[in-house]
C-alpha cells in the first residue's frame, strides 16, 4: 500500500472552455479510506481517471508513495479501479477474469497465482462460482468478483468508481460493510467515489466534497457534517437537507437577533453555538439549521418562529414535518413563506394546517455569508 498524493491536479476539456477538475490538492495517507462525493458533473470521475492513467491531466502532479507517476502509463501504475459496471471478460470464466490482472506481473508462478486466486475467492465469498461465466452470476457476484480481481493484484491504491450503484438497495449496505472490513482487514488505500452522500459519509475515514471541479471540504463525515465550510457541503450533506432561511441578523450585545425581511418573525438565539459567531457584524446572512435540529416549542416562554404544518410524513422512529414559516401576516404565509423541514420524535405528531411554534438547537445553527457562501465561524 502506498501514500497517494494530488497535487493542483487541473483537467480541461473542449480547449479549456470546460475546466473538470480545477487545481485540486488532496494528500490521502497510506491505508485511509476516502470517499470522494458532489453532484453529477462535479468531476469525480475525471479526478479517479487521471489517478488510474485513463485520463492525462491538463496540469498539476499524482504522486503514490514516493514516485511522481503523472506521466507513467495506466499499464505501469500499481493502481486497480473497481466499476459500476463490474468490467468483467463475458466468455472467461471466475477464475480465468480474476487471475487475468495477475498474468502480467512476471515473479508469480503459475502455482503462486492460483492460490492466490482461489484465497482470495474464498474470502469473497465466490469460492464455488470459479469456473462459472459472468452471465451465470448475479449483480452482487459479479461485483464481488470486480473486488476480488483488484484485491488479488494487492495494488498500491484501490479506485472505486460508484461500485454499487448497479445493485439494490439492500445488497448495496452488505457490500458496504464488506468492503469497509475488506478495506481495514486489508489496510488498503482506496479513493471511494460516489454520487451519494450517505454512501460517503458511512463508508469514508475522511469525505472529499466536490462542486463544479472544485474542493469544498474535506475531513471526517462528522466533522464536515457539524461544521459545513460553507452552504453547499451544509445542504449537500445530510437528508432531508439543511433548512436555509434569508434573514437579517443584528448582535444584541448577550446574542444574536434573527429577523426575516418581511416582518415575518424575529428570533433571539442568546445561547450555545452563538458565541461562536463572535463579533459578527449586523447584515444579511443565510441561516442553516439541520432538521433534527429543528422541534416543535412545547410552552409560549420560548424564542420561537410561528410555523403552520403542511405535511407530516412518518418515517418510522421519527416524523418529518414540513412547515411554512410566519405568522400568517401579508408576505409571510401561503405559498410564500419560507418552507422549513423538522424531524421530530415519532410522538409529536400536530395536525396538518395546526399552527406550531418551532425554536431551534441554538447550539447547532449555522450562518453563512450570502455572498460566497462561506460559514461564518
Ligand atoms: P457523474 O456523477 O455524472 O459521473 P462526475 O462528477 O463524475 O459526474 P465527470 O464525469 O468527471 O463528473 O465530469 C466533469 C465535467 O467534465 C462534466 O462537465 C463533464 O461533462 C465534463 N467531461 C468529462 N469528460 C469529458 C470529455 N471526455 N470531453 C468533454 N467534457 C468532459
């Protein structure tokens, strides 16, 4: 296993009018699990290509442990990449598919590679199904054997380009967990990418997030969850997504005071995380707030925002209610009015149309700068 290291890694597409991956840095250790998410089109895949040699950067460097191999071919890199879909030689049998990357490495013998074959089937799971065809095999099997192939080489770095995708809902958690023990088991390093956040956020020892070829963020899935760099990871992370809300925000000398434009509510929020936004000054900011940080105000003491109740959508343990915000007053109700969503214990279960009043977990707020995006921390 080896280090892997990217350096301002640059593609450009159709002569530079598309940039795919805009400078990227990224230093992933020996043995770490990345996980590599954005939306569709963000450059993921592009970003997993140049690794693997598929793909020659524009500019920038990829180092593995210690060589540069920017300019060495996909041939001669230690690298093996798992696909979507599987990549597997229709008329060559299990065994014939998962010995086949090992033909090319000389110093094995025939003996040698057998059983390095038939041990790692054993330990996927495929032992019986060796002489088999692809077209005998299940989705699951087939991405097994895709797993076993790139484990039996014993790479440098393992790329998986949305793996699972393909499978359903159900198979897809058990290759999760597989693949994270193989990983551990195996202290392989492996770039993870997928379109799914949840995905990255289980599976990864640290989460890359990309948008439009740039890095938002990357660390461990808690800490970006907790504390999105800006509004793109805050609503791009978690489900149902973060709840934004335009308001103006003043400092009250013992916390801060939210309004929304309209008049539609004023909220003190005095405690907890508040302190954290220091001396911020008085403007136009995003408020993010997650919906399990969101409830429903159980007495008239509490700062809170009047809300009417449009959909409640049970979902097991706890109930999602999507509420309109305000007050009811002109500009602030209806259709208008800010949408918000909160997760709720399965017993809090108001009636739809009933008017709420809903405070948030002051010590989880989130403001962002409307301009860049950028948290306000
Ligand atoms: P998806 O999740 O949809 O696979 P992605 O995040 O993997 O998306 P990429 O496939 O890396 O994104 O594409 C990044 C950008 O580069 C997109 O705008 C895409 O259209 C563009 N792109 C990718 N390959 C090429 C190519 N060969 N020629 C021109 N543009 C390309």
């Amino acid at each position: 296993m080896a280090s892997l290291e990217l350096e301002a890694l640059r593609k450009e597409f159709d002569g530079g009018s598309i940039v795919a991956v805009d400078d990227i840095d990224l230093s992933i250790d020996d043995g770490e699990f990345v996980t590599v998410v954005g939306p569709s089109g963000c450059g993921k895949s592009t970003t997993l290509r140049m690794i693997a040699g598929l793909e020659r950067p524009t500019s920038g460097r990829i180092r593995i442990g210690d060589e540069d191999v920017t300019d060495v071919h996909a041939r001669h890199r230690d690298v093996a990449m798992v696909f979507q879909n599987y990549a597997l030689y229709p008329h060559k049998t299990i065994e014939q598919n998962m010995a086949f990357g090992l033909r090319m490495s000389t110093d094995l013998s025939a003996a040698e590679r057998e059983q390095r074959v038939t041990e790692t089937a054993e330990m996927m799971g495929i032992g019986d199904l060796l002489s088999d065809t692809p077209d005998q095999l299940s989705g699951g099997q087939k991405q097994r054997v895709a797993l076993g192939r790139a484990i039996v080489r014993e790479p440098d770095v393992f790329l998986f380009d949305e793996p699972l995708s393909n499978l359903d809902a159900k198979l897809r958690t058990t290759m999760r967990t597989e693949i994270q023990r193989l990983q551990e088991e195996l202290g392989i390093t492996a770039v993870y990418v997928t379109h799914d956040q949840e995905e990255a956020m289980t599976m990864g020892d640290r989460i890359v997030i990309l948008n439009d070829g740039n890095l938002q963020q990357t660390g461990r899935p808690k800490e970006v969850y907790e504390n999105p760099a800006n509004r793109f990871v805050g609503g791009f992370v978690g489900s149902p997504s973060m709840n934004f809300l335009d308001v103006t925000a003043e400092p009250t000398g013992d916390g801060i005071r939210l309004s929304d434009e309209d008049g539609g509510f004023a909220y003190d929020l005095t405690g907890g995380r508040v302190r954290a936004f220091g001396d911020i000054e008085g403007g136009s900011y995003v408020l993010g707030v997650r919906p399990e940080d969101v409830s429903v105000a159980e007495g008239d003491g509490q700062a809170a925002v009047p809300a009417t109740v449009d959909v409640l959508e049970p979902v097991g343990s706890d109930n999602y209610l999507y509420l309109n915000l305000g007050d009811g007053s002109d500009g602030f109700d209806g259709e208008d009015s800010p949408a918000f969503v909160a997760r709720v214990s399965a017993d809090v279960e108001p009636a739809v149309g009933e008017r709420v009043r809903v405070v948030f977990d002051e010590s989880a707020v989130h403001l962002f700068d409307p301009r860049d995006g950028n948290a306000v921390t």
